[in-house]
C-alpha cells in the first residue's frame, strides 16, 4: 500500500509519504498529491479488489457454477448502458451523478436478472440465473452500442470506463459508495456458514434446515451491492471475480470461513499490484487496470481449464 | 405413534397430478421402504415427507404437526433427508461434508460446540469413514462417497432418517453394506428409517414395512410378507414372476419372468 502511495507519473519519497500523513504541508505538492488522490486511488484499489473478489465467491456458490463471475449478472453491461444513457441525454457533470448513474444501472440489470431467474413455478434455478445474465448482458450491450453509434461524442469517457480504471478520484467524492462495500464486505464474511450450507446443494441446504429463499435473497443483494459499487468506483475490471476466487481455494481452503476473507485479502491484494503495474508501464502515460487484470488473468484462466480438464479427463 | 402422516395429499408437478388425495402413516422406530415402478411418484412422495416438496392440497404431519408450518430448523432437528445422487462441493473433505450435518444447531452466537465434534466423530466411526476423514469426497469409490453422505444425515442427529435410493449405483456388496448400516442405526438407536428402494427382495429383507406407491396412490401398505404377492408384481410393475420364501431369511423372494416365459 505504501508503495502505492509512492508510484505514480510522479514517483514521490517515502518519507514525503509520511509526513503527508504526520505534518501535512499544504505548500508540499508531494503532500498534496499523496492525501488528495493517491490516498484514494490505494484505498479504491483495495476496496474494489477485494469487492470483486467476495462478489466472484458469492457468484460461484449462488449458481453452483465454478466458471461464474459477478459480470453474470448483467451488472457491468447494465452500468455501462445507464452511463451512456444518461450522458446522451442529460450532460454528467458532476462525478458523483456518474456514480450514482453507474451504481444504477448496475442495480437494475443485477435485479432484473434476479427476477427472471425467480419466475416461473418453482425455485429458483441457477441456471435460470446463468441464462438471464448472458440475455441481459446481450441486452444491454445492444442498447448501448446504439446509443453510442447515434451519439458519439461520449465515446471517449465512456471507452475509458469500460475499460475498467482506478482513476484518482477524491475521497470525498467516492466514499459513500466504499462505505457501502465495507458494510456489505462484512455482511459477506458473516454469511460464510450459511453459504457453504447453500454449497451442498439445493435439497442438501433445505433438508439441513437452510432457510434457502432468504439466503439467496441476501446473497444477490451482496453481490449487487458488491459488484455494482465497483463497477461505478472503477469501471469494468474483469477477471478478479473469477479468478481470485479459484486461487484462494486451490492455496488455503474451501471452507468459505477461510475463503472469503482469503479471498477479499488476495482481491485487494492482486487488484494493487495490477494498478501500481499500470502506472508505470508506460510512464508517464496510464494503461487501464482493467487491461492489466485481463493480462495477468487470461493465462491464468487457461491453466485453470486445462488442469480441470486433465483432471475430469 | 406415527412418524409421519400424510392427510388429504396431493402433490403435483406443473399440471400432472402425481399423488392423489392420499392418507398415509409411517410408523415410528420401524424401517419402511417405498416400492413402485419408475415414475410412480416415490421419491416424490419422499421429498414431500421432507418438506422438499410443497403439497398443493392436504398436509404433511412430522411428529404431530404440519411440516410446512414448522420452523426449517426445529425440522431439520427431528428429521434428516439424503437425495438421490447428492453431488458434493469439488474438493469439499470427508470430514467438512459430515460437519455440515450440524448446521440445524448452530446460530450466529453458537458457532462450534464440542457436540457438534462428538457427533461428527461418533457419525464417522459408525459408518466406516473415520478413516477416510481428510480425503475429499471426489476422490472416493461409489459405495465410500454414499457412506459419508449418509455420515452426513447422521451428524444431524435426527430420530428420523429418509433416503432416497440409498443404493443407486452400487454393487450388491456396498449395497449390502448401506442396508446393514441402516437396520443397524435402526435397531440400536430406534431410528425411523424412510427410503426409497429398488430391488424388491432387498426391500422385503430389510423393510418392517413396505410401501406400494401406484397410480398415484398408496396401493398397499404392510408387513413384505402380507403384501409382496404375484398378483401385486402383476399389478404394480406389470411383471409375471413367482414369489417363494426366502430359503435362509423367510423373507418374500421373487424370481421375475421375462416376456418368454409365463409359467
């Protein structure tokens, strides 16, 4: 963390780092720098991290499917249309209506999602999930590329945020929606008996005594509230979500008591790590992290289904 | 004292109609299987036993009260179900899976008690599994991976137990071996014992009763040797055979036909 309060186009001292934070000087323009973005940016990275990650756990367990990710829920392409939508229409002009619009949208697709997997006789069926996910997803990509294709000057900010980024942005513009991952962070960790329960299986939780509509109901609210805050901090950030998960549970446990703070840490951890990367590569330029996880993560992803294959073979 | 009864039942999937207006009872601290051709609505009527399944008309009593109004967990206490075929979570350990039986008695406050670890210890010992505790689940044999489920529905620590074809996909031997464990649990331990199973001469054995689900209903209920009759076979899976005792058991044995052969 502290040597991401150090990176940067600008690469500042640790000792300015320090004593930004001991003896602020408002003259310092280190001082400035480390408290005023760079300050958030490390935090943003940590938050959202370790957001992804925990929402990718929910994910896996919710559908029982090892390959989901909380983009399943429609939740990156239903943020993306809101923004397009909205800057189309209105002109954005604070950041904090861009947040709010983003949280939006993914919230809206997420639920949608959550409706259609719920309709129809019967429970709920994972599956259902899964295909109303990739519907809306389908959707929603759509409506947005019309849109763009219809108006173009929104192109710009808008490819960015695709892209997924850790832009410095104020803490004070940014913290209601951290906040609200914190809390839902915690709220997860909490769950972690309940859902290795939901893990065993439909019948296997309800025999158990698993009061399953409600779990499951929480759980989608989690991973709404969890991948819908990051993807309006961050943009699109692939990968962590789905790959993180598999890392923890291969290196520690799949007991989600261990798994999920397991996995918020390496989330968190990994997430840092890929932005300091970005800062740097092409100094003094940015690349978006969301590029860097999708490199660190493909390889990974690969290796992953070839040894599952080898093993099922 | 019956464990379950059944008032007025009527289950059904989507539109079909699969058990009619039935009045049924399972008597407590007796082993009772659940025969019929495929498609005949046991394991529907099972699941609805264990609260899986919503009636669309008619109650389900567990110990007295209607299973739909009791709280999940008070249910989960008193009766444990196995499904068929359960799939387990990829790398999940032998011992974790049977853990998981303990859910019904732990809260938010109450995390792990030294109960809980008695009865997982004591559920591994009895069904052979103590040994293979730290192995995951995926790596077992058919009959090994069967007996740490049914490890699991013990660490519930119900008084009842219901399973559903707890013999699918096992050679006679393991099946063997599941049937023994579970008259066993059943004559040490009182347990009511609910299962599903195929192979009739395995259910006349070890059932103290015997339940014939057919159109939809309860066609016959009783002791196997009362019940298991050439005509019921006839009747119930539409097979000509003939129905001599058990030379070491006394047990009803049918010897089925094939279409050749009548006499």
């Amino acid at each position: 963390m502290l040597l991401s309060l150090m990176t940067g186009a600008r690469w500042i001292p640790l000792s300015d780092v320090i004593t930004a934070f001991i003896q602020p000087d408002t003259m310092n323009i280190n001082h400035i720098l480390v408290s005023s973005t760079r300050l958030s940016r490390t935090l943003m990275a940590v938050v959202v991290g370790a957001s992804l990650a925990v929402a990718g756990v929910l994910m896996q367990a919710l559908t029982r499917n090892p390959l989901a990710s909380p983009g399943l829920f429609g939740i990156n392409a239903g943020a993306a249309f809101f923004i397009i939508l909205f800057s189309t229409l209105f002109t954005l002009t604070s950041l904090q209506a861009w947040l709010g619009c983003a949280f939006l949208g993914a919230a809206l697709a997420g639920s949608l999602v959550w409706l259609i997997g719920n309709m129809g006789q019967g429970r709920m069926n994972p599956l259902r999930i899964v295909l109303a996910g990739a519907a809306m997803t389908a959707l929603f990509s759509a409506f947005s590329q019309a849109l763009l294709v219809v108006s173009q000057e929104g192109l710009d900010t808008v490819l960015f945020w695709l892209a997924g980024s850790l832009t410095e942005r104020s803490l004070a513009l940014v913290w209601p929606l951290m906040l609200l991952s914190v809390l839902a962070l915690a709220l997860a960790l909490l769950c972690a008996r309940q859902v290795n329960v939901l893990n065993a299986g439909e019948e296997i939780a309800i025999g158990l005594g698993q009061r399953l509509g409600l779990i499951r109901l929480l759980l989608g609210i989690l991973i709404i509230v969890l991948a819908g805050s990051a993807v309006a901090l961050a943009g699109s950030i692939g990968f962590i979500g789905l790959i993180v998960p598999h890392m923890v549970r291969k290196g520690l446990a799949i007991d989600h008591r261990w798994l999920l703070p397991g996995v918020a840490l390496a989330g968190a951890t990994l997430l840092l790590l890929a932005d300091l990367v970005s800062r740097v590569v092409i100094l003094p330029q940015e690349v978006p992290v969301g590029v860097m996880t999708a490199l660190l993560g493909a390889p990974f992803f690969i290796l992953l289904a070839r040894r599952r294959g080898v093993r099922y073979a | 004292m019956n464990a379950i009864t059944s008032q007025d039942l009527t289950l059904s999937y989507q539109d079909s109609v699969i058990i009619d207006q039935l009045d049924v009872s399972v008597p407590k601290g007796k082993v009772t299987v659940l025969i019929g051709g495929n498609g005949s609505g046991k394991s529907t009527l099972l699941k609805s036993f264990a609260r899986l399944l919503k009636p669309q008309q008619g109650i389900v009593l567990l110990n007295g009260a209607d299973i739909q109004r009791k709280a999940t967990a008070t249910v989960a206490r008193e009766l444990a179900i196995l499904p068929q075929t359960p799939v387990a979570p990829e790398g999940i350990s032998v011992r974790q899976l049977v853990a998981l039986g303990r859910y019904p008695y732990q809260s938010w406050l109450q995390q792990w008690s030294d109960e809980d670890e008695a009865m997982v210890n004591r559920a591994l010992a009895c069904t052979g599994t103590l040994e293979l505790a730290d192995r995951p689940v995926d790596a077992l044999s058919g009959g090994q991976r069967q007996r740490a489920w049914i490890a699991m529905t013990l660490a519930q620590g119900t008084e009842t137990v219901v399973l559903d074809e707890p013999t699918t996909f096992l050679d006679l031997a393991h099946q063997m071996e599941v049937l023994e464990l579970l008259r066993e649990l059943n004559q040490k331990e009182q347990k009511t014992i609910i299962m599903v199973l195929h192979d009739l001469n395995l259910a006349c054995r070890y059932a103290d009763q015997i339940l014939v689900v057919h159109e939809q209903t309860v066609y016959a209920q009783g002791v196997p040797k009362d019940i298991l009759t050439e005509d019921l076979v006839k009747t119930v899976f539409d097979l000509n055979c003939r129905i001599i005792p058990d030379p070491f058991f006394d047990t009803p044995l049918c010897i089925p036909f094939g279409r050749e052969r009548t006499e």
